[in-house]
C-alpha cells in the first residue's frame, strides 16, 4: 500500500516479537499515526475501539495479540482466557475467530516455553496468507473491469461504487473489493470509483477515500443514499464490496447500507460483486438473515460525527436532535439471489453453494 512516500503494510510485528503496530484508523484521515501494541488488552481495545477495522485485519491483530498473550502466561487455561476475550471484541467478522483458531490450535499440543514463539509464527503466516490471498482477488476482479472497459468508449473510465472502507486499510494489504481497483489503476484501465460515505462511521469518505487518494485513483465522494440514483442514470458500470462473513449459501453480512446497495443494483441491472478471502466464509451457516451476528454499536456513532473544524482542530459534533434516541445496527445481510458472484483467491464463482464448492471443494 502507499502510505506519502513510503510502501508499507498496515500491520508491523517487530523483529523482537514483543510488539506490533498498528495505524491508528480512528485519526485517519487527519493524522496519520502508527501506535505501538505491546499487550493482549491493548490489541483488544484496537479492535473493540476501531483503532483497527476490517474483517481481515481484525483477525491478522487477534492473532498477534493471542501471541502476545501466550507471552505472559502460555498455560491452558490462559490460552482459553485470551482467546474468548479477543474473539468477544467484535462478532460479526467471522476473520477474527478463524485466525485466534488458527493460533490456538497451532500451540495447542505445543510444550509452554515454545508456544508464544510459534503463535507469533503463526501470526505472521495470517499476515503473509492475506496479502497473497488479497492480490489474487484483485488478479480474478481485475477480468471483470477487463470486460467493461473492452464494451466502454475509448477513454471513458469504468465507474465502480463501493461500500465502506475494504481496502488495504481493512487488511494487511491491498484491500479485498479494492484490490482489482489498483490492479487495473496500475495496469493502466482508467477507472473512477464512487465512494459511499458510509455513515455512521464514515469509512468510505474517510478511510477509501484516503487510501484511493493516496493511490492516484480518480474517485467521488457520495452520501450513502446517492447509489440508487446513480445507477439509474447509468453511471454506475459494477459495485464491489467487501464482506465480514459469508455463509456456504452465499448471503453476504457487509457494513451497514450494503444490502439496500444490492436492492439498487438488481433494479437498474448493474452488476454486484463481493470480494472475500476464504477466512470470510463460515461454512457453518447456511442462513446469513437468520444466523449471522449482527453488531449493534453505540448510539453515538449515529448522534455524533467527527471531523476537521475549519479551525484545523479534529472536533466532534453532535448532529442529532438532543435527547433523541438512536439504534445503530453495524452491518446487514444481503441474500445470495441480490449477489452477481464472488470474486475469491481462487477464482470467482456464483454466490450459492454449489458456486462456493466448486473452489473449495475440501469443503464439501
Ligand atoms: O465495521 P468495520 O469498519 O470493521 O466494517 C468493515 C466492512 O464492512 C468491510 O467492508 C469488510 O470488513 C470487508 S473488509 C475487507
């Protein structure tokens, strides 16, 4: 990812394994600030506070934080202990169990004193498995702007509306749904994203349009409720998205305001596209509405918005008429029939089963 002049992941484990940093996203884009983690509850406040966000991310910090647990106390019952605590931060990105699993059951049969070592390893192998699943995604979505380009007049960019913040902020590097976005920026295909706001949080205008920006991607700005509109007019050639669980039946839980994406996608005939690693998917569920957790968060992410006073000075203002109560479901869940395919490190495929098994057939 390019962060100024310098490339760098969005996640640094220090040589000595006794530390990690991560950037701090609640400050972005205003500050860019990387913040040390030396502890267990350290990475859990990150995750719980937002400090890190993102499906993939979450576990690739769970992970390095369990590590960092196993430091101080490497018995059993401490391994448990850290595991729930971090895995109870935040539940609906299924990324975060499958990585603290990951750990545990690596260490599980390990003698003590090699057990902080190893899930450190482990960790990194999170770290390393991500951004090669990452630029694979961006290889498979990359022959879907491929196509609408080849159909587009010479010179018209292909126009992309995403959702939230799935980019390499959300992982350890190059994003999930925007992954494709850079490869076709780098190969050359000029292509212009759309980029929901994505209240409460706004991590499309914050945190995508930050990282676009620092790309050199073309990109607008759009309240959450422009899409529809959008794509009425024809200016919308394929929405991609990122997801924090998708089920072996394909129903995608997003960010807040996905699914009424989806909605408007169907309606005006424009493509959907979810782009996910194989960590997203939960192959315990088969019904996203029904069984996906969804977070509910504090209602003053919903009352309150922060950002830059014209006096220079990150100041936060409520927006909300006082004393109103809000509800603030973080995520939705978008049946697989609203759901053109998948784009995977594998390939993309229908967002059913049958699609789903086709490449991951040990899954079966
Ligand atoms: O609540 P957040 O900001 O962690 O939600 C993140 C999203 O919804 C992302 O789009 C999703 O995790 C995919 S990340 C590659």
């Amino acid at each position: 990812m390019r962060l100024g002049a310098e490339t760098t992941r969005s996640l640094r484990a220090a040589e000595d394994a006794r530390s990690f940093a991560i950037l701090d996203q609640t400050l972005l884009p205003w500050r860019v600030v990387w913040l040390r983690i030396e502890t267990k509850e350290a990475a859990a406040h990150a995750i719980r506070a937002m400090q890190v966000r993102g499906a993939p991310l979450i576990g690739a910090v769970g992970a390095y934080g369990l590590a960092l647990a196993l430091r101080e106390d490497a018995s059993d019952a401490a391994l448990d202990a850290a595991h729930a605590m971090l895995a109870a931060t935040r539940p609906t990105a299924i990324n975060l169990r499958w990585a603290l699993d990951r750990v545990r059951d690596a260490v599980l049969n390990q003698p003590h004193a090699a057990r902080a070592a190893l899930a450190w390893q482990v960790a990194g192998a999170i770290c390393d498995d991500d951004v090669a699943t990452c630029t694979a995604i961006g290889r498979h979505g990359l022959k879907l702007l491929e196509e609408i380009a080849a159909r587009k007049p010479a010179g018209e960019p292909v126009n992309v509306l995403t959702h939230c913040n799935a980019g390499w902020l959300a992982t350890v590097d190059w994003g999930t749904a925007t992954a494709p976005i850079y490869l076709a920026h780098d190969t050359g295909i000029a292509v212009h994203v759309w980029v929901d706001e994505t209240r409460p949080r706004n991590q499309g205008a914050a945190l995508t349009a930050f990282e676009l920006g620092s790309h050199g991607v073309a990109h607008t700005v759009v309240s959450d409720n422009a899409g529809g509109h959008l794509m009425q007019r024809g200016r919308v050639d394929i929405v991609i998205v990122g997801t924090d669980r998708v089920t072996r039946t394909g129903d995608v839980a997003n960010k807040i305001g996905t699914y009424l994406k989806a909605l408007a996608a169907h309606d005006n005939g424009v493509p959907f596209w979810v782009a996910l690693p194989h960590s997203t998917i939960d192959w315990s569920l088969r019904d996203g509405i029904a069984e996906i957790p969804i977070e509910e968060r504090g209602a003053e992410e919903v009352t309150e918005v922060t950002g830059l006073g014209l006096d220079g000075v990150v100041t936060r203002v409520r927006v909300a008429s006082p004393g109103s109560p809000a509800g603030n479901p973080a995520f939705d869940v978008t049946p697989a029939r609203l759901v053109t395919g998948l784009i995977t490190e594998r390939g993309r495929c229908a967002a059913s089963e049958t699609g789903l098994l086709g490449l991951y057939p040990e899954k079966v």
